[in-house]
C-alpha cells in the first residue's frame, strides 16, 4: 500500500460506510455496494490552481493527476501516457441535420487499445503498481480487457483476462497480442465476471471487474475534466451541456458523474452537464430501475448486438441510475437497428464508432425527436469505441460492396453508363 | 485550379522536365516518371520562422501547413483535422533488447482511420477541394481508400474506391461505413490501380492513386516534419538518426524523404536521417533494384500476409531506391514468419501494429542481428498502421485462447493448479 494515500477515504454509494484507503479492496463489506473514492478538495484546491492544470505540458488524463487517488506512475514513452487526450469533433451536417445549437461528439475510438475503457485500466494498472500487485485480473466483454492487457504490456504488469467466447475477434485478437493471459468461458460477462472475482480471491490477484474496482470509475472521470477542458471551461451559455452515452454496466456514466461532482466541488464548474444515458432495448437494467423511479436493478437476459453494453446485471447499476437523475438528465432506450443507423450516419462525416459507441448518438436522435433536447441546446456525444473493434456488426450497418472485372467494361456495367 | 500556386512547379524525377503547378494532374507526360512537387523553399524561410512552427498550437500535420503546396482546407474540428500529429513512443524493454542507444517506435495506427495513409489522404483532399473535383477516386489494398473515405467523408467530397477483393475485412468494412462507393475488383491491387487510372480519365475523377498523384508525397512528408520535432530538432549526437519504414509501392518512403530534403534545403536540419526500407521478400522489387545498384525496378508475383506493401509493381519504385541510396541506408527483407514473430513483439509493449506495420521492426531486428545498426544507433520506427486493420494475421501471430466452463473447477484444471 502507498505511504501517503493519494485520498482521504472511500464511501459506500448505499449504506455510507465509509472505509480508509488501506481497509478495502473492491465493495461495500457490509452491502456490497459500489464504492466512491472520496478525495480531500479543500487540500487539493489549496495546492493547486486550475490554471496550472490548464496550461499542462501532458497531454494524456496524467495532466489530471492531483484530481487522481494514484501518485504519478511514470512510465513515459509508453501507451499508458497515451490514454486519455480524445479528441472533440464538431460534425457540422449532423449538428444542422438534428437541428442544434452545438453538437460535439467525443471520440474515445483514439484511445490506445481504442476504447474509452483505457482510462479506466490506465488508472487501476498505476494502483496495482502502488500495491505492487502480482497480476491484475479483470472480466471483460472484450473491450475492458483489452484496455487492461494494453496498460499491463506498456509497464510490464501480468495479466488475466476473462471474456465471453462470444467476444469480437477484433477484440479476442487484441487481448492475445498484448500478451495477457486470456481464458474465454462458455458464458456470458456475468459468469466471467463472478469467475473473475473468485480467482482473484483465491489466487491473491488484483481484480478490475468494473462495479467493483473503485478506481475504474476514477480513471473515468477524466473524460469529464477533458471535456471541462474542451467545452465548460469556454461556454458562455447559461444552460447545461447536454452529454450522451452509452451504458452498459454503468460504469462510464458514473465516471463521468464523478468527474463533474469533483468539479463542482472543487469551484471549477457551476453547473452540472444534464447527464443522459442511452442502453440498448435488449440491455435496459438501468434504464427500467430509472423509470420505475426506484434504484433497485433488476437482471434482464441481455441480448443486443452492442456486445459492449450486453449485460445482464450491471454491476453499477445505482450510481449510474443516480447520474441521470441528479443531473436533470434522463434514460433512452434504443433498438438495435437505430444504432446500426447511427453507425453508418457517423461514418458519413468520417467518425467510425463501434455499436457501443454509436449507441449514444442513437440516443441522441431518439431525444430530438421527443423534444428532450432542443434548438437551444448544447449537445456533446461520447463515442465510447473504435468501429474496427467490431466490424461484424459495422457490416450490418451497411450494404456489402459489389464485385466486378478489372476492366471498363465490367464498371461501365456496373455503374449502368 | 487555385489562383495563388502554393508551390513552384513539378519537377520529373527521371527525366528532369519542369510543369507549372496548372500543367498537370499526374505522372510525367514524357515518361512517365513520378513528379516531385518543388516549394519555393527562399520565400518559404523567409516568410516563415521555425519557432513559429514549432509553437504552433495545432496538432495535427496542419501545422506545417506553409511547408505544404495546398491553402489552408478549413472543416476544423472534422477529422481531416486531425491527421498526424501522431505519438512516439519509447518502449524500454526492446531498446534494452537490441541494445540500442535510443529506440523509438512511431505510431501511426493513432491517425484518424487508423494508418499512416491519412497523411496523403489529407492533403489531397485539400488539393481536391482547391481544384473543384468533383469526386475523388483511388486503388487501394484498403488503407489508402479507407483514408481517401474518411478525409472525404470529412469534408463532403464524394468518392470511389477500387479495392482488390481479397483486401482484409476490416478495411473494406471501413470503406462502406465511411460511406464511399466501394468497387471490388477480382484481380490484385495492380488491376486495380490501372482501372481507377482509365475511369479517372474517361469520367472526369480525381485520382489518388499512390505514386501516381504528386500530392500524396506531400502529405506523407509531414511525418518528417514530426520527426524532427519529435526527435532531431533536440538531438545532440552527431550520429544520424537511423529510420525504419517497411516499402510496398514506395511511396511512403518516398515521403519521408522528401520531407527531410525540404528541411535540409530550409537549413532546418544539417543532417539526413538514414532511411531504412524493409519489404517482405515476398514482394521484393524496390529492394531487388536497389541491390542491383540500378533503379530499373522489375515487377514480381507478389505474396506477402502483408497486405498493405504486397505489390507486383511498385509505382513509386525509382524514388523509393533513392531514399535509401540517398542518405546511407539500405534495404532489408524480411519473412512473414518474422513480420506475425514482430506483431507479438510490439504487442508485449502496448503497440498493436498490422503486418506492414510490424514489418518495419522487423527490420531492424534483422539490421541489429546484422550489425547495420549498432548501440550508438539512435533508431526510430514507423509503425504504419493499427493491428485492428487485419486481425487475420494478428491471430495468426499468437495461440488462440482455450475456451473453459466458468467455474473455479474448470479454471484450476485449465491452470494446472
């Protein structure tokens, strides 16, 4: 454990138990709830200046680093200083098409493993350096393990992951090169997610599963100080950002509260953005326990083509409920072929998302047509992935090329002139 | 065609005959011969500084804009804006390996559709916007079209891609979604490359075609640029830089060097790296003309798992020799058995490359065995492009993960434990 714990304590998101930095691993001992890592603002607004964040030299979420619970891992010149740094696009057609004030779309896609998910593995491998873990293992369909066997091969840290066999090639192929160990169980997340948890129990590893790694929702985060950095920190308008994404497990949608709420505390910001989550119809856990009007989640039998966001029972379920509700935001569902369309309307102004990623611009679409956003609004939609980690479904999205001589007449044909 | 030329005039690297900057599109009309684009390199240093340059606050390759022979393109915040300005990295454990002063890896897999071709694509998107064209055609063996597509979708423009149909399913998938017309063609890359010449011709298009189009070079030099940013322009050792590119066509290669020569010729560097060309042996005939000590370049049947530098013909052969012969380096083959061995290698550190991409290390693995290089040898590698272009091969590089029920019984059996 780290001599000087880089945060004041972790608080139980149920029950508020709170625990010290070196008490606890992963949930709530008492009701398993997910826990927040609380950080000391006042210490850290005294010591540091927004300014000096402002004008960093890295360009990577290390530039976050006194808003981090982890102490300055090093490792330059590796892809764990790549993580993070995304860049904001601002597609014009699409902005004019739905009719908005301002449309940004976030793409995460440019992540090192390319995946919003290195983050999170960027910030938990620097914690398993702290507490010199012998292996980190995680469950993972397909993209947070990937994210995980990135970090770990750029600093040299073994590690384990547990997939569904039915995880993209893109992203089996992924897992394998980077190194790691990887096991694909004839389940689904939720059996390799409990698997995970047991063999890291037993054989002393040091688990990322998300819901039940505090630091994942840590790492997370820095995609709301980015866009702190790239929109709320030069707005001028007094209505919130609108901000889309895609929920699976839940975890992201936290991240991103937890971001803003470390903002708002710290003075940075004054205004929450309204939080909007978007899940699948197949994969609507959260979705359903926010329009019940409770926090309770109930398991579905997950089953939608945006493998990334298919779970049964997210592990994060009440903080990302709690994301849109304390926001003003809300939950959208949509159906699998709205987000093989948003796929192929994204590609058109060059961003390729994978189902995951353009689940939220789904949403999006889906929000402008009910009127939950408007003309006035300032929209920002994070793209959460790169369509080449699932080209099977980018395939869906659009109508197979045609196949023909190499020679003028065979085009001529083709193109009936 | 733009009113004020961005540059002086062409110049055919065979036969030496001058065009003005409205005379042509294309290759020489005598022979044939690629032509070079000539800056005014006088007016250039004199209206330009190079701490201008190098305070620029663009990222991308637009920051070298006024060493660029095209206008400033606008469409900020697409991804046209975002090509180059890619990373280097440092990976510890292979410099230690080779026993290597300093090694760097550059990697290219971070441009927008995820290869080096987004440089080229880029910039003759500019072009194709200054000149009014009306679409944009290319031959690609995919990632050069799915560059083409995604610059295009970018900025609107609409266009063609001819791609063999054996090209891997990633990057044909990446040519639909960007949304350009996708032609397969039942023949090589060659075939492919000599139709989209014909329909350019008799439909009015605009042709891309590497080591057909001037305004390829001139995007792919910008990687030069970065790399005297990135490297010399803080380099002390009055050794030179020793540079890694794998070789197809020859175009690339072709780049580079022309972007070290428009420094040398500013008298922003004093010295040339030595550029070191790798092909597969299987698809040999640049390196085949440069062990002959002629520039004669001879077609070969190629066949390379390499896909991106598997070329019968190389059509920037004659240049791609010189910028070997021209600065001290060489040309390497290497066997596809090495080039899957390279793709594990790099993955161990965090860098997932394609075979092209990998080849170039591969090469140096074979120069170090060799003793081209030595450990005095500053050496930086390009990665071409990202590993998720072609996870056929990826999977080919390491063993497939054993499937397992998932219960601690069945992982402790598959463990041995």
């Amino acid at each position: 454990m780290n001599s000087i714990p880089r945060f004041s304590h972790y608080r139980c998101c149920l029950c508020g138990k709170e625990y010290s930095p070196d008490q606890v691993f992963y949930n709530c001992l008492v009701d398993g709830g997910n826990l927040d890592i609380i950080l000391d603002i006042p210490t850290i607004r005294k010591n540091n200046s927004r300014e000096a964040i402002l004008s960093s030299a890295e360009t990577s979420l290390w530039r976050y680093l006194p808003l981090l619970p982890v102490a300055d891992p090093g490792y330059h010149g590796t892809p764990l200083r790549l993580a993070g740094g995304t860049p904001l696009l601002h597609p014009l057609p699409l902005e004019k098409k739905l009719g908005l004030h301002t449309l940004w779309i976030k793409d995460e896609g440019k992540n090192p493993s390319a995946s919003f998910k290195d983050r999170a593995s960027a910030v938990v491998v620097a914690r398993a350096r702290e507490i010199q873990a012998s292996t980190v293992v995680t469950a993972s369909t397909g993209n947070a393990g990937a994210a995980l066997a990135c970090m770990s091969a750029a600093v040299g840290q073994p590690a384990v992951i547990f997939a569904p066999k039915s995880a993209p090639p893109a992203k089996v192929a992924q897992l394998l090169v980077f190194g790691a160990k990887v096991i694909l169980v004839d389940g689904n997340y939720d059996s390799a997610f409990d698997l995970t948890v047991q063999a890291a129990e037993e054989f002393g590893w040091y688990c990322r599963n998300t819901g039940y790694n505090p630091f994942t929702v840590e790492g997370k985060k820095s995609a709301a100080f980015e866009i702190w950095e790239q929109v709320l920190h030069h707005r001028t308008s007094n209505k919130p950002l609108v901000l889309f994404v895609s929920v699976g497990d839940g975890n992201i949608i936290s991240g991103l509260h937890k971001g803003f709420k470390d903002l708002l505390e710290l003075g940075w910001i004054e205004q929450m953005p309204r939080i909007m989550g978007v899940q699948s119809s197949g994969s609507a856990a959260i979705a359903n326990a926010f329009f019940a009007g409770d926090e309770q989640i109930i398991p579905v039998q997950a089953n939608t083509l945006a493998d990334s966001i298919s779970v049964d029972l997210p592990r994060d379920g009440v903080r990302a409920v709690r994301a849109a509700r304390q926001t003003g935001g809300t939950y959208l569902l949509v159906e699998d072929d709205a987000i093989l369309q948003a796929i192929a309307t994204l590609g058109k102004v060059g961003i390729f998302a994978e189902p995951a990623g353009a689940t939220a611009f789904a949403g999006l679409q889906l929000a402008v047509m009910n009127g939950l956003v408007t003309a006035e609004d300032d929209v920002l939609v994070m793209n959460t992935g790169n369509g080449l980690k699932d080209i099977r479904a980018a395939m869906q999205a659009v109508s197979p090329a045609p196949v023909i001589d190499p020679d003028m007449k065979s085009l001529k044909k083709y193109l009936g002139v």
